[in-house]
C-alpha cells in the first residue's frame, strides 16, 4: 500500500526547513568544486544559464570563468533569489531570476551552456526539466549536469537500522516528487530530451576519517530529529518518532566505531544540443 500523503501544512513546513537545513552546505559549494567536469566546455563571453542555482556559490564562479559573458542564475525559491543577489549581485555579467527549470522563462536559443547541480533528485519531472534546456540553448550549446544517486551509497559497519535510515530518506524524496537515485539515469535522460554526444562519469565521496564521520553522523542525526522531518514521516506512516531516535543513535555509533565508513556517489554528465540542418 502506497504511503498517505501528509498534509499541505506538514509538507510546506517540512520544504521550507529542508532548504534551511542545507543552506549552509549549499553555499559552501563552487564552480571548482562541483562543477569541474564542466569547465573545460565554457569559453570566456559564452551566455550561461544555471538552473536551480541556490544561493549562487557555484553561478558566481562561472560567471568568472565565461566572463565578460552574461550569466544567469535561476531559483523557483524568492527567498534563495534574494539571498543570492544579496551575495553576488555585484559581480559583473550575473544576475539572477525566480523561475521554474521545467518552465524556463526564457526565448528559445538563449543561451550558449546551461548548468544545473543537484537539481534533478527534486524534480517533479527530470525529463521536462531536460526538454527545457535543450530547448533554450542554441544549437551545438553545451549542457552539464550533476546529480547524486543514494542507490549506491554503502556504510560499515551496516545495521539494519542504519540502512532503514538512508532508505527512508529516498522514501520521503519520492514523496516529495522527487528522486534520490536519479544520477543513474542522467545520460539516458539526456539521450531522451534529444542531446547528443553524451559523455557520463562518477565520483565517490568517503566519510572515513574521525571528524568528518562526527560532521556526517551529526548531520543525519540533526535531520533525523529534527520536528519537521518528524511530522512529515510520522503523518506519511513511514516510521515512528521512537524509530527515528534510534535511527539518530545509531549514526551517533558509527561515528565512534574505529574503521566504519560511508560511501556516497555523484554522476556528472555532459552533452550537445545538435547543429540543425
């Protein structure tokens, strides 16, 4: 039987604190960082458009790699809009817009690339998100994505109640009409929405050390518990708040087990929107 929906009072609180809670990861990201698979394929004065940019941390970095060409940062979230023209309004060439990636607000052949990262595992539909980019960049534009893919996360020593947790986390994301294990199927995705030359590769990320287990258990720990997260899995019948707890602890242990680990994996992707005969 397929979970209830929990309310849309308990859903907007549990959005509005999910964004909270990831902002400050969020903008530690940069171009550098997370979009290196990409930057090879930018040239100084191409127009660039990043959908789903956030708080503008990776925008602000191509803007400077594509400069003096126009970039432009896309966010369906006002509140994340402002926070990065707050930012990074003053860099020259950068602006940023309120927008849906699957209605982009844009003329067709805008623009020259289009970036999204982490933006596809909270679509309600990848596939039009896709369509929007081929759609919107010129002929032989280039498109870079990067997306994460829980589906091949591996934790040591695994327990049944850790592996409950990561579980439920791509439970509440479908939920949420999303996808946590998208980054498998980003070249598909792209072959569908009419890209070509496609090109896919992987990296591994590994929590192994004593202070970044302690950084990522208290992470998941804080998640776990955290009310919102609660009301929106208890309302769903997913799990109880009792097992939620549990769940929290045995982070907090794995943390402190000598030799535990915890693997996760992100798949980059690029590709070309054809010269049109």
């Amino acid at each position: 039987m397929d979970a209830p929906l929990p309310g849309d009072a308990v859903a907007r609180a549990y959005d509005r604190w999910r964004v909270a809670i990831h902002a400050p990861a969020i903008s530690r990201r940069t171009a550098a960082a997370n979009a290196a698979f990409f930057l090879p394929h930018l040239t100084p004065g191409i127009s660039l458009l990043d959908l789903g940019c956030g708080p503008g941390s990776i925008t602000a970095g191509l803007a400077q790699v594509v400069a003096p060409g126009a970039v432009t940062g896309l966010d369906i979230n006002p509140a994340t809009v402002a926070s990065a023209r707050a930012a990074y309004g003053g860099t020259p060439g950068l602006s940023f817009t309120i927008g849906d990636a699957s209605a982009v607000p844009f003329a067709d052949a805008t623009f020259d690339a289009v970036f999204a990262h982490a933006l596809l595992q909270h679509a309600h539909s990848p596939s039009a998100v896709l369509r929007e980019a081929f759609r919107v960049l010129r002929p032989g534009g280039v498109v870079g994505i990067a997306d994460a893919d829980h589906g091949g996360s591996l934790i040591a020593p695994e327990t049944p109640t850790l592996r409950a947790s990561l579980d439920l986390m791509v439970r509440v994301q479908a939920l949420r009409g999303g996808d946590y294990q998208v980054g498998r199927s980003l070249g598909l995705l792209l072959a569908e929405a009419g890209f070509t030359d496609i090109s896919v590769s992987a990296a591994g990320g590994c929590d192994g050390t004593p202070a970044v287990k302690a950084r990522a258990a208290e992470r998941q720990a804080r998640i776990l518990s955290g009310e919102p997260f609660a009301a929106f899995v208890e309302a769903a019948g997913l799990e109880t708040r009792a097992r939620l707890t549990a769940m929290a602890e045995a982070w907090r242990t794995w943390a402190t087990t000598p030799g535990s680990l915890w693997t996760r994996w992100w798949f980059q992707a690029t590709a070309v929107r054809g010269n049109e005969e």
